[in-house]
C-alpha cells in the first residue's frame, strides 16, 4: 500500500498510521458525508462549488461544518502536488460516540479526513463505454453525498459483472443518474440532463458542461428524460468529477445510433479541456510564496497618500513597517508614486490588494 501522506482530525499522517477508532458512527452507520475534489497541476477545479456542496450535504445529515472555507483550503494545500492531476478525497463523518445509538450522540467532534490519490486518464475515453440500465433502488436523499453508498456499490458492481463501465439508473420510467456519475444525452440535436432535486447528486462536471454548453451556443435543457427517449438519442455520455465526460456507445447490449462517441461529445470534450488548461493559466503566477512583493500606487500629490496607500495594505498584510513604505514625486511634481514592500504569502492576496487599492477614488493606478 503507498504510504502517502493523509489528514486526520488536524494532524497530517502516513496513511498507515492514520486510525479511526470502531465506534466513529461512519464505520458503524455510513453516517457521513463526503466530497471528491479534482486538482489539476495543483490547481483545485470548482473548489468553492465543491465546498458549497459541502456545506449542503452537512446540513442535508444536521452536521455542523467542522472548518471555514479558508480553514479547508489550508487543510487541503498541503496534500496537493502541482506535477500531477489528481483528486481530493475529503469525509466528514459524525465523530466517535461511547455507544452503538442511532440518534445522535451530543458533543461529539466529527471525525474529518482527507487524502490525495492521482487521477489516472480514464482508459475508455475515445471508445466510449458499455452501460446497463437498472431500476434505482437508492433512497430518496441523493442530493446528500452521503458515504452511505450501497445502493451505488450494488447498481455499479451489477454493471461491472456484465462487461460495462456504469449503471444508469431509473425511476418511475425516467432517466435519473449513474451509479456514480451524472447523465446527458442528445436528443433531437439538444443536450438533454435531468434536473436537479433529492433524486440526482447535482455533479460539478454536471454544472460545468452546462455552463460551457451555453456559452458555446450548443442547445441544452434541464428536462426530466423519459427512459424511452433514449432510443432516439444520438448520443448518450456520464459525467463526474474523476472520469470527466465519457460516451456511452452501448447501452442494454444494444449501440447507441452508430456505436461510436459522438460529435457533440467530441466537442463538449475540446471544450472541457480548454476551460481546464483556462483556469490553470489563470491561476498560474511566476512567483513562489512566499517572496518580498513591491505594491505600488499612485495618486495626485499633495494628499497623503502613503498612509493611505499603507493602511490599505496592512488590512491584507498587517505587520508592514512603516520604513517598508517610499514616496517618490513625478518629474512635473503633480503625481506622487507609493511603493510598499511587502512579504505576499499568496497571488489571492495580491489580487485582494490590488482590488482595494484600485477601489479607492483616490488611487489613480495600483500596480
Ligand atoms: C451518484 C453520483 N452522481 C453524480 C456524480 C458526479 O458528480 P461530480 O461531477 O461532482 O463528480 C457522482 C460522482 O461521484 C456520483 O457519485
């Protein structure tokens, strides 16, 4: 087993060495939530869509959220490597109780833990993969990321004992999700997916493709999709945050139209790559943090600029020096030029500095 390094409950740890005691209610119960976070070179995609997901499925099992936002960013850094792709596996669970009760203990902390595996490309993307269809046999909470996941493991491992890569699941005669995945299909030329609710986990890559399907003119709907309809579906692909977007090309042993990923695949796929690649290069900075960071600005002179420009700077870095701080005049001595010598731990908080310096009226230009 790779021994890398994990976190629990505040301590990083070799995985080995990282135990949860028999009683913590998610080995007795599943009675957990948990997230899976993709980062790509370092980069986490979607981080705050996935900690809003968080936060809903905490609330869907009455668990208080153990940390802020900031506070998960800080847990999670560590673990992230910027050479490869990989995915954060984040579970919250309801802590330790003294003993084996259903309802819920009272003052117990959560247990927390996070790891990193790599993301390995998925092996059938060109191809495309078989599916099955299976009657949902899930409880009616979906949305919840639970780790209660049987209902999930049982549809999958059915699709696997028959030769195919996911379960696509139904209800009532319409089309719901994967075991673990979200659905589309073409339908008559539009980008078909199921609404969100209780019966679908509201899947990140979901929420993506439909936002870059928008901005790129291809027809979409949100629409409850009669199971029946997929015969006429041109195309048929399952999404999630590890797998990205995969054509299903087969589907109950029969092809779906002529057995081969699809052309709105192929470009919803183009697509998809470029917005990551876009996200990365936004994200990139030449810069290591932490490192020494000039802020400068400039205003009319004949104010005082430099306290301004100071107090401005130490709402983000609040131990500057007052000596970290020059002013030099322009040649006609109409403008005054402030430079700040700061220690800048992160290119968000730049870019918060720089934010608040350019709201000012009386900053003319901050760079
Ligand atoms: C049941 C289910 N639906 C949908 C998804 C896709 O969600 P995401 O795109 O956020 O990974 C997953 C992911 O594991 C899942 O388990």
């Amino acid at each position: 087993m790779e021994n890398k390094t994990v976190y629990l409950n505040g301590q990083y740890l070799p995985l080995n060495e990282a135990k949860v005691s028999v009683l913590d209610r998610g080995f007795l119960f599943g009675d957990g939530i948990y997230e899976v976070i993709p980062s790509y070179s370092g980069h986490l995609f979607h981080f705050q869509d996935h900690l809003q997901r968080l936060e809903n499925s905490l609330a869907g099992i009455r668990l208080a959220n153990p940390h802020t936002r900031e506070q998960w960013q800080e847990i999670v850094s560590p673990l992230l490597d910027r050479n490869v792709d990989q995915y954060i596996y984040l579970q919250i669970t309801r802590g330790v109780a003294s003993k084996r009760d259903h309802a819920f203990p009272d003052n117990v902390p959560a247990t927390v833990f996070v790891m990193c595996s790599n993301i390995v490309p998925f092996a059938g993307l060109n191809r495309g993969v078989k599916a099955i269809s299976m009657d949902d046999t899930r409880w009616k909470f979906c949305n919840v990321k639970a780790i209660t996941l049987l209902g999930n493991i049982l549809h999958r491992q059915a699709a696997v004992d028959q030769g195919c890569a996911e379960a696509l699941l139904v209800k009532d005669g319409y089309l719901i999700e994967g075991a673990a995945s979200n659905v589309f299909a073409v339908i008559d030329g539009v980008l078909c997916t199921p609404p969100k609710g209780n019966d679908i986990l509201p899947g990140i890559t979901r929420d993506v493709i439909l936002d870059l399907a928008r901005k790129n003119n291809i027809p979409c709907s949100e629409d409850n999709i009669p199971f029946s309809a997929l015969q006429e579906a041109s195309e048929i692909w399952v999404t999630s945050s590890t797998r990205e977007i995969i054509p299903v090309v087969e589907l109950d042993s029969k092809m779906v139209f002529d057995g081969i990923p699809g052309p709105v695949w192929q470009a919803m796929n183009q697509i998809f790559q470029a917005y990551k690649q876009s996200l990365i290069m936004s994200e990139q900075t030449f810069f290591e943090f932490p490192c020494e960071f000039p802020v400068k600005a400039m205003g009319k002179a004949g104010m005082e600029l430099d306290l301004l420009v100071i107090e401005i700077v130490r709402r983000h870095v609040p131990d500057v020096k007052d000596d970290a701080v020059t002013s030099r005049p322009s040649k006609d001595g109409n403008f005054i030029a402030i430079t700040v010598i700061i220690e800048a731990s992160s290119k968000k908080q730049l870019d918060a500095i720089y934010q608040d310096l350019t709201d000012h009226p009386d900053i003319l230009m901050a760079l």
